[in-house]
C-alpha cells in the first residue's frame, strides 16, 4: 500500500445537522465523564477496602479499567470532531484508533469469560475458592488476556495496512470500526474479512462457550442444593456479572443483526453506542447495585473522605 495515496480519514458520526452538533457534544460529555467517574469510583472503593481484596473484585477492577479505555478510545475524539466541527482523522490516528478499540474490546469480551469461571468456582467449590483462583493464576488469567488480544489487533492491523485506500475515505461511523474500515478500501477486502470472522468465531465463540458452560455447572449446582435460601444466595453472587453479560452480548448481536438487516451504516453507528458506551458506563451502577459489600465499601469510602474535608475546613 502507497501511504502517500492517503491524506486522512472522514468520519461521517450520526448527522450532518448542526443542530444537533451541541445536543450530541452534551450527551456523549456527559455519559463520558458518568462513565470513567463511575468507574474509577468502583476500583479506588475496591482497592481501599481489604475486605474486597478477593479474586471476584481483582477480575472486577480489570474490567472497570478496561472499560474506561474502551470509551477513552473512541469518545474524545468524537467530542473534539463534534466541539471543531471537523471530521477528519489521520491515517496513523485511525489505524490506533482501531487498534486499541480492538484491544479493550477483546479484553473485555475474555474477563467476562475469566468471571464467569470466577463464579463457578465460588459456587461450585466455595471451600477452595482461594486455593483454587490463587494470586498467580488470576494475574495469569488477566495477563493472557492481554496478550492474546494484543496479536490479534497487531495483525488486523497490519492486514489493513496493506490495503489500498482512495484519498478522503468517508467512514459511516463516530470512529474507525474494523469492518468499516476494511470496506471503505479500494482493493477486495476478503483476505482482511476471512481473518476477521474466523477470529471472531474463534475468541468469541471460545469466550462464549466458557461464560455458557460455566452457567450451566453453575445452574446445575444451584439445583442440587436443599435449602432455599442457599439457592438463592448462590444466584445473588452471578445476577451482576449475569446481567454485565447479557447487556454487552446482547448489545453486540443487536448491533450485528441491525447491520444485517438494514444495509443503513448509520442506524449500525448508533446502534454501536450500547456496549462502546452505554454498556461500560452501566456497569458500575450493576455492580454497586446488586453488591452489598461494595455499597458498604463506596459509603466507607465517601465517609472518609467526607471526614478529611470537615477536618480541612
């Protein structure tokens, strides 16, 4: 591929009205800023407090991280083209921009499987739980999701790289997605669409059958109990990750149906919002909700720190 055929990129967002320019600059600031705020609320509760210093909030606190560069990745920039009335990213930029958008992603999808695995074990094997997810195998875990997800946005990259591109591509979409990307070259782009539905019948499928397969002991388990209320609190323990599951798949089919159905690149954009945005902004709120420990961890957290401020005043 010849770079200098390239000056930039076009990213098209949701609307050419200007009108609408400060209604979505406002929404996106603020799910933004709910969003990495709600977030790191979570890890500095979880970190601060001993008593969460357990596999389950370790796994947690990954994802919250994750979460924020999911967002990080895509929004700021929006909110600059939105705020400059500029649409334009470089080539470079928007190669990172998928790039990094393909790592969190896949991390993402690969600790939702690591913490359905998690709560297996608490529920299936509560007495060996720590002996079991021990220090080195959850930084393992953590670790291999990193790494595998690091190779393969590494090579869609350089696949994409060496794709012939038309100078000014426009993109239907708020930031560089793979599969935009790929069909807005000038050359056929089936070596780069092979490569992205076997990888993502690979990760995904794997990621997918882990998270099923772990419900299922889960739900074999929780039916082999006697008691009532041990049913019910081994459900208690899976219904936050549950629902965190079922929104980011959920988000993630809706948006592949919607794309298959209308052939409206836009519709797709928007669409794409729930789990690029809407879904790690709501996971705190899942956790936090559901979670009697971590309710008490943000109270003592925001008590401590109210303390400090009387002290100070």
């Amino acid at each position: 591929m010849n770079d200098t055929q390239i000056s930039d990129f076009i990213l098209l967002g949701f609307s050419e009205d200007p009108g609408l320019q400060p209604v979505l600059f406002g929404l996106f600031l603020s799910m933004y800023l709910i969003t990495v705020l709600g977030n790191l609320l979570l890890v500095l509760a979880t970190v601060s407090d001993p008593r969460l210093h357990t596999p389950m909030y370790f796994f947690l606190c990954n994802l919250s991280w994750v979460d924020v560069g999911l967002t990080s990745t895509t929004v700021p920039n929006m909110l600059l083209n939105l705020r400059t009335h500029s649409r334009a990213i470089s080539h470079a930029g928007c190669l990172a921009q998928m790039s990094f958008f393909l790592i969190f992603a896949g991390v993402d999808n690969f600790l939702l499987a690591v913490m359905a695995y998690d709560r297996l074990v608490a529920v299936c094997h509560p007495l060996r739980y720590l002996s079991i997810l021990h220090p080195g195998l959850c930084a393992r875990l953590v670790l291999g999701s990193w790494m595998v997800n690091v190779v393969y946005a590494t090579m869609q990259s350089l696949l994409v790289q060496q794709l012939a591109f038309c100078p000014h591509v426009a993109i239907p979409h708020f930031f560089c997605e793979l599969n935009q990307v790929v069909h807005s070259a000038c050359a056929d782009p089936f070596l780069d669409d092979l490569v992205n539905y076997l990888a993502a019948f690979l990760l995904g499928g794997s990621t997918l059958t882990g998270i099923l397969y772990s419900y299922s002991r889960i739900l074999a388990s929780i039916r082999a109990m006697a008691s009532a209320p041990g049913k019910r609190k081994a459900f208690s323990t899976c219904a936050s990750h549950l629902s965190v599951v079922s929104l980011f798949y959920g988000t993630i089919l809706g948006v592949y149906l919607s794309s298959a159905v209308t052939p409206n690149s836009r519709a797709t954009a928007t669409a794409s919002v729930m789990y690029t945005v809407v879904t790690p902004m709501l996971n705190p709120f899942i956790y936090s909700l559901r979670n009697r420990d971590l309710k008490k961890a943000l109270r003592r957290l925001f008590g401590k720190e109210l303390r400090k401020a009387c002290q100070f005043s």
